[in-house]
C-alpha cells in the first residue's frame, strides 16, 4: 500500500479516511459499522482518557460501570428518549446457539431459548442508572450523586466512518444527580467548561461553548451545551455535549428525595459524554498532507530519534551520545523513542513518522558525531535545526510547548478567517458555499425557519453561543425579529 | 438496613453476598446476572487495572480494541470454541424497535429490521481478533504481535453471583501472535507469571501455578496455564488463566507468514485473561466478620482520620494538627480521607470504615490535642496505639507495608493448613468433606476417572502444578500407576 496520501484539496474525505488507515489508528473491522481501534490510535484514546479521567475527578465525580443491556420495559420508559434511540438500536433476544440441523458444522438461534423480554444493547445509560438510582437516593443527603462511567455503546447508524460516526464506540458518560435546578445546570455547565479546557488545552483544538436549538438537543434533554470545532474543510464538529435533562428521567422511574424540609421532590438530572469522535476532530484539526499532525499532549510518542549510520560501531558511537540526553528527556516525562531499526532506511523512517504525526524528530549522524550536534526537526512547520548535544534537552522542552501553542493558535486563526457574520440569506448562501465555516446570523426562533434552512443549505444551527451580545435584528430567511445571532454550519 | 455481617461461620456464601452490597461494592441490577459495580467497588477495579497495565506494559504489549460483536460465521469457525460458547451467549437480531401496535406507549421488536447475520456479543475476543490478525500479519517481522483488550464480555450463565460469575462482566484479554510454538508458549507462561505476581504481590493473595487437566481447558486452547487461590472456606478460585491456542485459530482463520526462510506458516497463539472476579477473590481472601479488609496496595482510602470533637473550635484545632501529617503523607503517595462530616458519630464511621476495610484508622480527640497524639488503628489485627504525632507519617508508612505483608503471610499459613497430601481414596474424602481446601493426590490421568471423583466428592482436579516432582504412586480412586500428583479442591 502507497504510504502516499490523497492531497486534501482533491478530496478531504478521501484524505481522512485513508490517514486513519495508514497512520495505523484504526480500520473497520468485520461487524458492519464497527471499528478495529489499533494500538496507535488507542495510545491516543488512552491519553485522552487520563487526562479527562482526572478532570472529572478533580471535580467531584467517581467512576463506576452499569449494565450493558437495557430491558426493554427500562428502555421505553423516558419516552422522547426512547423515541430519539429505538430506530437505531441492536436487540438482543436469544441467550443461546445450537447446531444447525440442516447445515453441518454450522450454528444457529436456538429458537426455545428466547429471552422473555427483550435486551438493547445500550446506546446511552440514563434509563439503565435512572433505574439504578431510584434504589440510592432516599434524602437530600445522598445528593449530589456525581457519576462518571467508562463504556462502549452501540447505536446501529447507517452511514459510518471511522471514528465520526461508528456503530460501536467508546466514551464516558456522566450521570448526576441533585437536589435543585440550579445546581443541576451549573453541573451540566460546568462539564461544558471541562470539556472545553480539554479541547483547547489538550487537543489544541479551540471551540466555542453554546446551548442547542431545540431540535438538535438530546432525546430527553431539557436543554443542551455544546462544544463545537472547525475542521479544516469548513464542517464543524460536535465534539462534546453535556445535557440538563430537567425531572424528566427521576419522573420516568419516580426517583424522589426526601427534602431538608421533609417534603418529597423529583431529582434534578445532567448527562454528559464525549466519545472516540474526538480523534477524528483532532485528526481533521491538525494533520495535513504528509499524515497525521499530533499535538505534544496527546501524541504517544513526542519524540522519535532516528540514528544515521553506517555499520555497528558508528551505530553505538551515536547511541553513546544519544543516551545521555534520552535520559534526561525521559526525567522530564517526555516519551521519546530510539528506532534504530536496520530493516528500513531513514528515509523511510522519516515518512513513517511524519505519517504519525510524532511532533519532534532528532535525526543523528556522522556528521554530528563530529560536531556534537543533531538535527531537530518539528512536525507542524516541517522546520529544522541543527542543536548542539548539550542543548537538545532545553530546544525539545520549548519546542513541545512552542508546538502545541502554535497549533492552537493556527486553528483559531483557522476558524476567525471562516466565520461570516451575514445579514441577508444572500450573504448566507455565498458564505456557506464559498467561505464555509461558521456563519452568524438572526434567526427567528422557530423550527420551521430552521428546517427550511438546513433543506436550502444544508446548514444547521451548530450553537447559541453561551454569553451571546443580544442585539436587534431580523432573521436572514423570513425578516421576522430576533434578538440574538445564532452560529450556522454545515457539519459533520 | 443493618450494618451487622452474617458471621462466616454461620453461612459464608450469605456473609459474601451481604458484605458486597454493604461495603457498596456492587448490586444486582434489572438485567438478569448483570451488577452494577458501584463507586468504590470501582475504585478497587481501577486500582487492579492500573497495577496490571503497567505489568503488560513492561512486558511489551500494547492496549487495542476490538468490536463487541462477533458475526456468527466467525464465532462458528473455531470449532471447539465455538461449542464451549454456544450454550451461553447473548444474540442480536434486530437493530430496530418500533412503536407496538396493540400496547400505546411500549415498543417492540421491528420484524422487518432483522439482521441478515446475527451477532453474537462477545465472550471472549479470540474469533474477532484472529479474524483480524490475518489482515495484520503476512511476514515474520509481523511477529510477535502483542496486544491487549480492556473490555466488557458476556456469558449466559444460568447461576450468578456478584463478581464471581456474572453474565457481563469486565476484563482484559491479551491476544498474542507469534512465530514459534516455543515462543508462544513462553509467552503463555510468562503472562501467568505476571498474574501470579500481581496477586501475591498486590492482591496479597497466595496462588498456585499450574496447568490444567484436559477436561478443564479453555474451549480451543491445547494448554491452559492457570494461578489457584485458597478462599477462607476452603473453596478453590481460579484467579486468572493463560492459554496456548497452537495453531487452531491460525487454522480456523487461515492467518500464516512468511518465514525467514520464505516458507508459508501458520501462526502460533495465546490468550490470557483477569476479570472483577478478582475482587471476589480479594474479598473472600481477607476479610472478617466485620467487614472487608483490603490489602493497602489496591486500597481506594489506605488511611481515613476521624476527629473526635465537640464544636467548631474543637475541630479547627484538630484539622490544623492534622493537615501537618496529611500533607506529609499525601506528599509520600499515600491516600488518605479526612472525615469530619457532623451527621454521623465517631462511633458510626469506626464501623462504617471497618466494613469498608480501610487499612489504617486515625482517631484524634481533646486528649490528644493536649498530649500531641494519635490514636492508630490497624483494620487486619484491630490493634490499636498511642502514636504522638510527630510519628505518625513514619508510623504508618510502616504499618502500610506490615498490613500488606501480615496479609500475604496470614493467607499463606492459611493454604499450608489446608494443603494435604493423601494416599487413599478414603484420606481422599475425609480431606475434602473435614478439612477443606486443596488435596494433593495421585491420579491416572483420565478424564473418567476425573469425572468420577467429582462425582463422589464435588472436587475438581485445580492444577497440576508447575514445577511439580514427579513421583511413583498409584491413583486413590483406580488404583492405577501415576507418576506425580495433582491438586484437588471444591472450587468456586
């Protein structure tokens, strides 16, 4: 297979799709619509994993793991969420195979072992824990109850893509639970803010923080705050959302609490998840056409080494002098990697990790033997510099910074050059079609306008923004009074 | 619900299950044979996760992640381990539900949303994964392949108990590829090394290694290599397993390389696999009539202080005392949990610790505010001292290692004493039915006579353990000629 990628102005989608693959993050697997996550991918997932996991920590919240079957009498019972989840959900309803009699060597249902109510495969936990929480909260002494769990979930999607959008996929899903409403949408605010500092301080991937319109939110949400990135193609990515579901769960499955004043009230809900989509947002953020651009934060790898040799001894003569600074790297907590594979010429190896997107590479040679020097070379600008042995430690320690700095600030500036504030539909349709990214416009509230909008330019309102400047004005589709701009884009 | 244990005298496997919802480690949930591992059930799990991930990791192998579902024509491909599942999986049909005709408000089954194939939920990953392998490995520097799964697997069983035997429940699972027989059984026994260690050396859970007899062999496995713990009531558990495949699912699967020598091979497997039956295990190893006892290397809380105080003034003159050792003791990696909640007594959270197996308690009153002590309480011993507080960070560093050790030490003189070594078939019973635990004994090396022994006495053949001599005897139930003995034990 050609290590060479589609270029992205031929075809991002092309581009995409073969740069999971190449760059061995993940493939799809035998299972229509699920994915293999490959190791290289999950060292990314797990990176991700520990920093949020220590987010959620930090504030308040403790893991723990609940069923992955819903019966089906759990499931219908919140109904807009049942309705938002049941056309696309995978139905256990036997317990056992047996030989097939008609076909030797091959298996099939067994058809005595039904099982009396259906299992569905959890596409998301609230009717399971909803259910779970009823036995746990008695007083408003057991509140807040603030709950994080690691999972996978299926929902049986038709159109999939590697890591957007998959049948199977893993997440965190916060489940809390509280005494008041205020408190409830100050958690489900505050994991948006979570969310948020880890885009932007982690994947370097900036976002902005909104409220959806009625139509987008969850199945089952009284309201619900998103993060939205950019990618480089103009299509904006849902990249986390955190959900303040009302009383709608605790009135499905009665879970009450017994008030300070004695009284018996409804639990207040939040729901919050990010998932393996984030892979594909920081993917589709950073990397260009030689392969995936990792930021330091996140990339498995941040330092690759690559010795340029000839015959054993030079070999050990540059690993002599590549051990001392290899050392102090690692005291440092970068994770760094000698290849010093004879099985592939540097060349190759420099391709390779680019294609990774490992952000600094030290190539070292004969030549730098006798200089005591080594070249360094950063992933984002493919820019090189020749440093001096004793000064590896310090250029590699700034340059991680000075890296994922730079690969925030490019994005941001990314998205400001691709946000069109517009006033007329005709400034909308040529700002979508011709600029692409987010357009801010008046619209008028309704979910008519919105449809109608989407079916005219396959727009959708991506967010309200959170701390939006009300102003006067009119909506770019029907002229009908507004008193807020909303952020429009096509997405993903 | 009363705090008080069943005595394990009384009825131990009634102690087990109340000591589990008690200590809220986990509770049966509204799907049949599934738990709901609960916070600090959890917080164990992740504590033995992180142990063991580091373990794999030093071994070279890297995390991945496989689809949940396995398609029938792949489960099926394997024979043997196809008929080991079979009987006890859980089937997908359908991925829709629809609104139900005849019953407003409830769902059911979409007839027309059947699957062409059904998907079975895993059980295990080895048809999936080896399914994948034959697209990963064509030469022999593809090999070794060393991969590990976190995950969640479900079988159908018909008797579950919490953490023991659940119908879903979490594990890792490595699957390795390799070039040699040799090498993938190194591998195999390496892995079951690394188990043995972790459960002696964190768990404080004495095993024993060993292989298994035929009959009790991982469906599809030519060997399985296993670690064998001693629970209190003399019933085996086995704690974790490592199998050498051979080449059956190379074959089944059609995965070869090229070798060096440019010849075609099938390749060579193992698998190996820990579970929250871990925590089972744990529990059933150390803890007492009061409650759990946990070894402070897996520990959520290792040190808990209860001020003993009556107003605020009290109480601030303590939590100031007390932040100098805590900030001294977090400093050294120690956990520890300041409890100075005024809705329960001190009386109160003595117990609730207790139950909860926290290793050390610190209690600190008016008495020792004026003489600058503590009082330190160990849960494994209950012995208490008058520590001043000068001490108390070496005090309990030590005592943190000493609890791990008397732990480990306990539960060893506890296997030695129910280890015994018999002759005849009648030394055979009367070791099982009086004196519980493991029975060393001849055996012919049948399966028939296996079979018959389990039938008179409920014992199963544990191990043959590694390492073991070999001596001239005669088997207790046929008389036959065998040439080394086995172990034997009742087993969960």
């Amino acid at each position: 297979m050609s290590k060479n990628l589609t270029k992205r102005e031929v075809d991002y989608s092309k581009w995409y799709n073969e740069l999971v693959v190449k760059a061995d993050l993940a493939e799809n697997s035998a299972v229509r619509g699920c994915m293999v996550i490959k190791p290289y991918g999950y060292a990314i997932w797990e990176k991700m994993q520990a920093e949020l996991d220590r987010m959620f920590k930090e504030t308040g919240h403790e893991n723990a793991y609940f069923p992955l079957f819903v019966p089906k009498s759990l499931f219908e019972a919140e109904e807009k969420n049942a309705e938002g989840f049941a056309k696309e959900c995978a139905v256990v309803t036997h317990y056992r195979l047996q030989n097939d009699p008609d076909k030797p060597g091959k298996l099939r249902v067994d058809p005595t072992a039904k099982l009396e109510e259906e299992l569905v495969v959890r596409p998301t936990s609230e009717a399971i824990i909803w259910n779970t929480y009823k036995g746990w909260i008695q007083s408003y002494r057991d509140l807040p109850l603030l709950i994080n769990q690691w999972a996978n979930v299926v929902r049986w999607e038709m159109r999939t893509r590697l890591f957007l959008r998959t049948a199977e996929f893993l997440w965190q899903e916060g489940h809390t639970a509280h005494a008041t409403k205020k408190e409830a949408i100050s958690e489900a605010m505050l994991m948006q803010k979570v969310y948020a500092e880890f885009a932007e301080n982690f994947m370097a991937m900036p976002v902005i923080k909104g409220s959806k319109s009625e139509s987008e939110r969850f199945a089952g949400a009284d309201e619900t705050y998103t993060i939205e990135a950019l990618m480089q193609d103009g299509k904006a990515l849902q990249a986390g959302t955190s959900h303040f579901l009302g009383q709608n769960f605790a009135k499905a499955f009665d879970v009450k609490y017994t008030s300070k004043e004695g009284k018996q009230e409804y639990v207040w809900a939040t729901s919050w998840g990010v998932s393996t989509r984030l892979i594909g947002g920081l993917i589709m953020t950073h990397s260009d056409d030689l392969g995936l651009v990792l930021p330091p934060k996140l990339a498995p790898i941040q330092v690759v080494i690559v010795p340029i040799y000839k015959g054993e001894e030079q070999l050990e003569a540059i690993s002599e002098k590549v051990d001392v600074f290899v050392k102090e790297l690692r005291k440092r907590g970068v994770s760094v990697k000698f290849d010093a594979r004879d099985t592939f010429r540097p060349g190759a190896k420099f391709a390779e990790y680019e294609l990774k997107g490992v952000p600094i590479r030290i190539a070292i040679g004969k030549r730098d033997l006798e200089n005591n020097t080594v070249e360094v070379a950063r992933r984002d600008t493919l820019e090189k510099q020749i440093v001096s042995q004793g000064n590896v430690v310090d250029v590699v320690s700034n340059l991680l910074d000075e890296i994922q700095e730079n690969l925030f600030s490019k994005a941001k500036k990314y998205r400001e050059e691709h946000t069109t504030v517009v006033n007329t539909f005709e400034e909308f349709k040529n700002a979508i079609d011709n600029v692409g990214g987010f357009v801010s416009a008046h619209w008028d509230g309704t979910t008519e306008t919105e449809d109608k909008i989407k079916e005219l330019t396959k727009a959708t309102i991506r967010c309200i923004p959170l701390n939006n400047k009300f102003e006067e004005g009119t909506c770019v589709l029907t002229g009908e009074k507004s008193s807020q701009r909303v952020l429009f884009a096509k997405a993903y």
